[in-house]
C-alpha cells in the first residue's frame, strides 16, 4: 500500500486494497515461474505477504518511511529510485502495482524493468485506466497520468515485452466512480483530496463484495469491457 493510502486508512484496509490482492493473486499464476519476485514500489508490504506465498520476495521503494513500516512486518525490503537505478539483480518476476503512473519517464522505466528479469521472465503490473479520468484524485496521490490500454500494449511492445494479457478491472463501480470525478473535473476543488479514506463499514464491505466477484469472473476467463483499472501480464522478449 502506498504510504499516503495507509496513513489515511491505518490498519482499517479500503475494499479496492483488500480486492486487488485477490486480483494480484490471479496475475501471478500466469507467470509459470515464481522462484524469485521483485516487488517494486512495495510501499507498506500489503501485498507482499501474497506474493510470498508465490516465491522469495524482495519489496523496493523509494519511500524510506514505507520500507521501515513492511520491515516491521519481518518483510525483505530494499530502497531503489527505479527513475535512475537498475534492480541489483535479475527475477523471475517483477511486480509493478499501481506505480508506473508515478513515474515521469515511464519508457525509459520499462526498459529497466525488463532488464532486471531473467529470460522468459514476466512482468506484473496494474496501472490506472483513461487519461480523461485524470482528476484531483490523481493529483492527490502525485499521479502523472493514467494509461489508455493501446498506449500501455504499445509502451511494453516497445521495451521488448510479449503481453501475455491484458484487461480492465474495477468495472463495476466505474459509472459511479467516473460521475464523482467528472463532477469534480467541472466544479474543480483548490485542494486535491485523494479518495483513499475507508468508506463507512457497510459501503466497504458492498464494494468487497462486488470486486471480488469480478475477480471471480476473471479467474473464470472472463475479460470486463471496461474498469477504473488495467492490468496486465507481460513476457520478456
């Protein structure tokens, strides 16, 4: 979890945090090979004691305070400006869930990702879907943008990526979720407010519900026409 999600919520975990691990869970079997994960942009270590589950895990960051918090959990964690630093050595599998979007110079970052996997390795990773969508949430959370689902076939095409798949997720909530940040695109807000606060504990655990059936579907070969979110599995070329 990204450290200004986790400072929001603490320990009371968002449905769209606890519903993505399921999703995580399905993206790492489609990699065959797991004997070695990177998990870059790990934050807090949420996610990590998934992938652990998976293979050996190392956690990066470039969040000091959000490696000392996963550190606590007795997780491997290393610091890492994947901006301008390589991974130190070569994965089976890297992780990126939802951090690309963070990132100013995403090619060149794909480039590294892919040099930091073994041959044949696999890259994971979630990005937020539709530019148009860019709102003040994104700002709050120092997004540079969100990824339209040629642009991202067309970026990892580029950095010698196979895409093995490629889909939308959070399709459900996406008409309520796009009303809420178009009407805030026309009535614009001098502060950006990240949406990350844990609804009341009915809400929250309505839209459980409702994510977890889409990953359902999706562990059932499902592919959702649309989705606040893209995920995709990625093979290096």
């Amino acid at each position: 979890m990204d450290l200004k999600d986790y400072q929001v919520q603490g320990d009371n975990m968002h449905f769209w945090h606890r519903a993505r691990l399921g999703l995580i869970n399905y993206l790492l079997s489609k990699a065959p090979t797991t004997t070695n994960i990177a998990a870059i942009g790990c934050g807090t270590g949420e996610e990590l004691s998934v992938l652990a589950k998976h293979g050996q895990v190392v956690g990066y960051d470039i969040n000091r305070d959000a490696l000392a918090l996963a550190a606590k959990q007795g997780l491997t964690t290393a610091h890492l400006n994947l901006e301008t630093e390589d991974l130190p050595q070569s994965f089976d599998v890297i992780t990126a869930f939802d951090v690309l979007e963070h990132l100013a110079d995403d090619n060149a970052v794909f480039k590294r990702l892919n040099r930091g996997l073994k041959p044949n390795g696999y890259l994971l990773l979630t990005v937020p879907a539709y530019q148009w969508l860019f709102s003040s949430h994104d700002l709050a959370l120092e997004h540079k943008r969100r990824y339209g689902k040629k642009e991202l076939l067309q970026k990892l095409s580029k950095a010698n990526f196979c895409v093995v798949e490629i889909a939308y997720w959070n399709c459900c909530l996406a008409p309520a979720i796009i009303g809420v940040r178009l009407l805030k695109k026309i009535l614009p807000l001098k502060i950006h407010v990240s949406e990350a606060k844990t609804p009341p504990p009915i809400l929250n655990w309505l839209g459980w519900q409702i994510l977890s059936l889409e990953n359902s579907l999706i562990l059932l070969g499902c592919k959702l026409p649309w989705g606040i979110s893209l995920y995709a599995v990625a093979k290096k070329i």
